[in-house]
C-alpha cells in the first residue's frame, strides 16, 4: 500500500507530572496534577501527519498490555494506520514519566520496552508492504530497526529525514543514510559539541553536521526560531510567538509538520516555517495528541 509517509518510532505511555516549581534533588513535593497520556516521539509524530491532513503508516511496537491496547485505539482514533504496529508478549509498552514546570520546560526519563525489540526481519517484512515519498524516524527504536528501515528507504529512492532523538539514542552510523536532520540544541552539542546559543554558533553546527555527509540540516532553537542549512546555503526562521505551556511533543510536532509541508512544496524553508506555526501552537495548549493542530489551524497563522 502506498502512503505519504511511512513513520517508524516509539509508541509509549506518558506519565506526566505538572509541579508548580521544579524539585530539588532529593525533595519530596506535592504536584498539581498526574495524567496518563499517549505519548512517544514516533507516535506524536505519526499524529502530526495525520492531523495535518497525510496519509501516514505507523511502524512501531507496543506490549501486549492494556497499555499498548490504549495507545493503538488513540492512533486510530487520530488516522493513523496501526495495521503494522507490532505487539511484542515478552516486554511490556514503552513508558515514560514527564515532569512539567511552571515555564512549561519539560524533563523526562523513561525506558523503551518493546519499542526495543523490533528487528530487522521485522522492518523488512513490513517494508514488503507498503511505499511512501518520506520515511521519518527517530532514535527511540532498536538500532538495528533504525538501520534497516534507513537502509530499505534509501534503496527505494525515499526521502529520508531523521529526527536525532532523544540525545541518548544517537548512533553516527544512521547519519548516512539521511537526507535530512532535526536536531534541538541538546542534539546538536551531542553530534557536534558545539553549544547553539544564537544563529552563529547554529551555523556552525550545521556546518560542522553537513561534514558527516548529510545534505540538509534544519537546527531546532525553540522559541530562538531554526536554521535552515541546505547544501551550504542558510536561511533563519523565526518561531511563533506564543505563551508556551506545555512543550511536550513540540520538536515532534515540528518535525512531522516538516514532512507535511515538503511533500507539498519540495521547499525545506517553507517547510521549516509551516513547522514553525505547527510547533508555536502545540506549545501554547496543554494536553497530548488532541494539542497538536490541525492543517486547518495551521493554514490561519500563516
């Protein structure tokens, strides 16, 4: 079957913590509120995709766990195709606990569970399946699924663009096979040791990225905007502004909100500042997947 993207990633179960004021190491502190909601970079970008109005196949894996049975139901209920999520019995459904302050900064820890357990066989028993113009993955699988999938879409002729997260997931092999990446600043001093504070020093680093063999660099500064690095041209995007509350999801938001608009333009620039729209409206709600706009809502800030 033949989709806009094909979305392979992490499927977990959020925890998130609302504190009036982060906690010191070691305290004990009341909070505002504990929620339980749908959650990982993959899914949140496949809901993305969806929302704004593509076609988008899900490759991930969940346990076989209520859990797992919850955030199916959630991606369906936002037009995902979960036909080729797979349900691992040996581990339980990603989880991961999110704490949120008072700036609406987010921290989080969690573990991967069966979003680690999908192999290559599995990749290539799913890509036998289905096409697409885009793959758009992270760094929140198994190594060898990212690799894989990398792989089978490069050889297709697919437009590949990595998300480079979280920090802790990155691997230089995947780089490779990339057309183009997504890094926040956090990822972008892992790849490059470059601290970004300002357009210089995110020049630099897309610079010193573009080195490793990737074609295209679009730097994610937050509320600073993002770079646009294509082939040694660059152009800056600034952010919407907006009241952040809650910005859980944003970069995923921003980068599924980059496939969407460059299947539609071929124009990373104008991609980057639709994403940019997307990104400033999820930050200004709070909530999950129902926070992340549609093409509608997108289409009236533009």
């Amino acid at each position: 079957m033949k989709y806009d993207v094909i979305l392979l990633g992490s499927i977990n179960m959020d925890v998130v913590v609302d504190v009036p004021k982060y906690p010191e190491y070691g305290d004990t502190v009341f909070c505002n509120s504990i929620k339980m909601i749908p959650g990982g970079k993959g899914a949140n970008q496949a809901v993305t995709v969806g929302r704004l109005g593509k076609q988008v196949a899900m490759v991930g894996a969940v346990g076989q766990d209520s859990a797992g049975d919850q955030l199916i139901k959630n991606l369906e209920k936002q037009h995902v195709d979960t036909e080729h999520v797979l349900r691992i019995e040996q581990e339980g459904t990603g989880t991961f606990v999110a704490t949120i302050d008072q700036t609406g900064e987010n921290t989080m820890m969690g573990t991967k569970g069966a979003n680690d357990a999908i192999t290559t066989a599995d990749i290539e028993k799913v890509f036998s399946d289905i096409e697409a113009e885009i793959l758009l993955v992270q760094m929140e699988t198994s190594r060898e699924s990212i690799l894989a999938a990398m792989k089978i879409a490069k050889e297709r002729g697919m437009f590949v663009i990595l998300d480079p997260a979280p920090a802790d997931g990155i691997f230089e092999e995947a780089f490779s096979y990339a057309d183009l990446v997504l890094p926040n600043n956090q990822e972008t001093e892992r790849i490059t040791g470059v601290k970004v504070i300002d357009q210089a020093t995110a020049l630099q680093a897309a610079g010193k990225i573009h080195e490793l063999g990737i074609p295209n660099v679009i730097v994610k500064m937050g509320a600073d905007g993002s770079l646009v690095y294509q082939e040694g041209e660059t152009t800056f995007v600034e952010a919407l502004q907006v009241n952040a509350v809650d910005t859980i999801g944003a970069g995923d938001c921003f980068a599924g909100a980059v496939a969407c608009e460059f299947l539609n333009t071929n124009d990373l620039v104008a991609a980057a500042k639709f994403a940019s729209i997307a990104s400033g409206i999820k930050v200004s709600r709070t909530g999950g997947h129902d926070s992340i706009p549609t093409l509608e809502e997108v289409k009236a800030r533009q």
